[in-house]
C-alpha cells in the first residue's frame, strides 16, 4: 500500500491524499489551495493521473477539501464520488458558487489589467467553469454515515460523524492485503464537543494508521460560554459606538452557527435589537441544506424545534441575495451587524463591506474562524497599518477581533481526546492539515506523552504502509 500527500502538509488547505492498494486508486478529499504562498498549486497539473483514479471519498463540503473536483474532472476523472447526503447537498452549492466566483474574479482581473496595463501572478481566467461543475455533480454518490462502500477486491471504506459541520465525516478504510487486514483513520477535519446544532464526533478504538488534522494543534480554545459572553458585549459596544460589525463568515456551519447564537442572545436581550444581514446567498442556501437534513442534529437543536424556538431564524434576520442588496447595506446610515462570505476574505462579498468598514474607528471586524497565512484575513487579523483589497491600500482604522471559540476545529485538548480511545498505538500516525509550527508542536506532544511514532508528511511525500 502507498499513500502520498498531495495537500494540507505543513499547512491548513489544499487537503488530498492519495491511496493505492493492489491494482484500487483513491483519492481522499480534492480540495483547493487557499494560503497566498501556495495558490499556484491549484493550477498545476496532476501528478497522479485522473483518468486512472477508481474513486474519490470526501470527508466534508468545505472548499479545501473538495474544490478542485471540477479541475479533476475536467482533466479525465469519471470515477464515483462518496460522501454523506448533506455533504452531497452541500458540495452542489459550494462548486456552483466557486465556479461563479473564480469567472467574476477573471473577469475582473482581467479590466483591472487592462487599465493598470499588468500581469499578475496567476492566468487571468477561471480555475474551472459552471460547465466543469455540470459534469462534476453526476458523480456524486451519497451514503449514509456507517454504511459500507465496496471499492474494491478486499477493500471497504465508511464515513463516520467528523462533528465539523453538517455532513462531515472521518473516514474508515479497511483492507485485506496478503490475507492480512489492515485499517487506516483519516480523521477529516476534528470537530468540538459538546457545540450547537450538529453531533458531537465519532472516536475509534483501533487503527493500523492514522492521518490526522492539526490545525489547533497547539493552541486552546476559549470556553465556549466565554465566547458567547463576548460576541455580546462587542456587538453592544460597537452598536453604542455607531459602528458596524462586519462577520467574515463561512457559509457552511459557521453562519448557521452564528445565526443560532445570534437569535439566543437577541432573544435573551443581551445584545441591541438590531438588523443583522447574512449578505451570502450561498449561506442562504446552505441554512435550507440544514433544515433538510435534521437528522444530522443534536439533542440541543432539536429540543429547541421541539419548544417552537427555531434554531435558524430570528426576528430581525435579513437573508440578502441580489448584488444590489448588498450594495445597499453600505448605504445605510445605522449600525448594523453584517455576515458576509468569504471566511478567509479571500473572495466574495466581504472584501466589498471590509472596504466600507476598515477605516472606520467605530466599526469592528470580527473572526470567527481559522484564517490561514496568506489570506487578506490572517492580514488583517495581524493588524497592519494598511491592507490592499481589490487592488487599493486601505487604513486599517476599524476595531479587529478575534473569537476561536466558534472554530469548528477541536483544539489540542480536543485532538488529544479524540486519540485517547485508541486501545494501542498506531503503526504511524500522520499530522497534516495545520501550519507546521502547529503539526510539529502537536507531533512532539505526543511523541513525549504517548511515545507513538508521528509523521508530519512533506508536500507529495509518498510512503509505504506495511
């Protein structure tokens, strides 16, 4: 058996590994590449092949893991794509809307360079098209959590709960090679315990291998409660200011999640009564993903749908879907709390509020999730005195806040949990999917707690598994 890392090693996106096992090829996850240092990545061919690809298992719908399906299909793959249903669901949305985005940002280089008569770093057209999603879509297969999938002579794979957002899985791979059977755990991306809306993650009691996201893998995450405590008092101190503040949120899990805290704390009056927006049409469509797939919630949700209080929706809540919409929010005169995509402000509606927003003193910017190196983001999280957005440099004046506790990612603490209902040790446990201060740090705590032997893969490092 060979498994190379094709992305997410030493770094949080870009995840996608590749498997061989007797004459099977698979991959896990297809995701792009989103840290600045590493975009050319997306652009580059193949080095596996796709046309001799068998099949691809998708631990969950973010972007870095699945959005570089369409460019794998458009270079030969025909093979099946397995995922739970809500992923399915989820992917159809989030492929539609990368594909809209990567044309609207071509075009849109493209007149910019025109004007500014220049060449960026990157070819001035789209990654893939809504023509390449087209062909995408039908190859998706879904399955329900546990289920069996037969992929081949001896081999058998299931998805597990992941607790990361709807639909994500860890995956389960075993194989029967030389009359001898072996099980290999990716653990996808690990969520939190005891978080709203979606069920706590899976554990495993027994693992040959074991591939395993290290994205906190250093750090702790501020109690949740404290969290919410927060999210209150910068919403009311902002509003009392006259300012907005402007969420770069992820439109799976993190909006919802949002909307959920959002509707309790404007329920309990611990926040102004004002109008929030979630100015993400994608978002939008991904909250009515959730409302279908119900049976993915927890206990929690559903004791709130049972007492009438509706999870995701709250008087005051503004689903924003024309462009013209969401140019008029930056119109408006009041303070306003404003959702918009993309998490990483990489791309989307948010770099169009932040323009409105950053040099206002009485404004706020507040993330609430991962923001990787590279990403306009993780700059403005740093607080530099300026950052460029849509080709100009603009003061950062506004407030900047930063509340981890809403991640969807476990934290250290967490990781460690999740290892510690592993019976024995695993032949090799691999760290990818985290920055490498954070895979190193995580690799030599459990090398110095557990004593196991850890990897943390190099970028299309291969290696044999015995």
């Amino acid at each position: 058996m060979k498994l190379q890392f094709l992305g997410a090693t030493r770094q949080v996106t870009g995840s996608r590994y590749y498997l061989q096992s007797g004459g099977t090829r698979l991959l896990v996850d297809c995701g792009m590449f989103q840290e600045r240092d590493f975009l050319d990545r997306n652009w580059e061919p193949s080095v596996i092949g796709p046309g001799r690809i068998d099949a691809v298992l998708l631990t969950h719908a973010h972007v870095d893991h699945c959005g570089l399906l369409p460019k794998l299909v458009g270079e030969g793959f025909r093979g099946k794509i397995f995922a739970t249903p809500a992923t399915a669901d989820l992917v159809d949305i989030v492929l539609r809307d990368a594909a809209k985005i990567q044309e609207e940002d071509a075009a849109f280089k493209q007149k910019r360079h025109r004007k500014e008569g220049r060449r960026g770093r990157h070819p001035v057209k789209p990654l893939f098209t809504e023509h390449e999603v087209e062909r995408t879509l039908p190859l998706l297969r879904p399955v329900a959590y546990g289920q069996p999938i037969e992929l081949g002579e001896g081999l058998t794979a299931s998805l597990h709960d992941a607790g990361h957002i709807l639909g994500s899985a860890m995956l389960e791979l075993t194989i029967q090679e030389n009359g001898q059977p072996r099980r290999i755990v990716f653990s996808g991306d690990v969520g939190q315990w005891d978080k709203p809306i979606i069920r706590d993650p899976e554990v495993f009691t027994a693992a040959d291998y074991v591939v395993m996201e290290s994205t906190y893998g250093t750090r702790v995450h501020e109690d949740f409660g404290n969290v919410e405590t927060r999210l209150a008092q910068i919403i009311s101190e902002t509003v009392a200011g006259g300012g907005n503040v402007v969420i770069p949120t992820f439109a799976i899990e993190r909006a919802q999640e949002l909307i959920y805290h959002l509707g309790s704390l404007l329920g309990q009056g611990r926040i102004p009564d004002v109008p929030v927006y979630l100015d993400s049409p994608m978002a939008s469509a991904v909250t009515g993903v959730f409302q279908r797939h119900r049976e993915c919630f927890d206990e929690e949700a559903w004791q709130r749908i049972a007492d009438g209080d509706g999870p995701l929706h709250f008087p005051g809540l503004r689903m924003v879907q024309s462009t013209e919409d969401s140019k008029a929010i930056n119109r408006l005169d009041t303070p306003a709390v404003i959702m918009a995509t993309s998490g990483m402000c990489t791309a989307g509606r948010i770099k169009h509020h932040l323009t409105h927003n950053v040099t206002r003193p009485e404004s706020t910017l507040l993330f609430v999730g991962y923001q990787a190196k590279g990403t306009l983001g993780r700059q403005i999280l740093e607080r530099p005195p300026e950052v460029r957005i849509h080709g100009r440099l603009w003061p950062v004046r506004a407030r900047v806040e930063h509340l981890d506790g809403f991640s969807g990612h476990a934290d250290c603490p967490g990781l460690m949990h999740w290892l510690s209902f592993l019976k024995e040790p695993p032949r090799k446990l691999f760290l990818t999917h985290g920055e490498e201060e954070s895979s190193l740090g995580l690799s030599k705590k459990i090398r110095e707690e557990k004593g196991w032997e850890t990897v943390v893969p190099q970028y299309q490092q291969t290696v044999e598994l015995e």
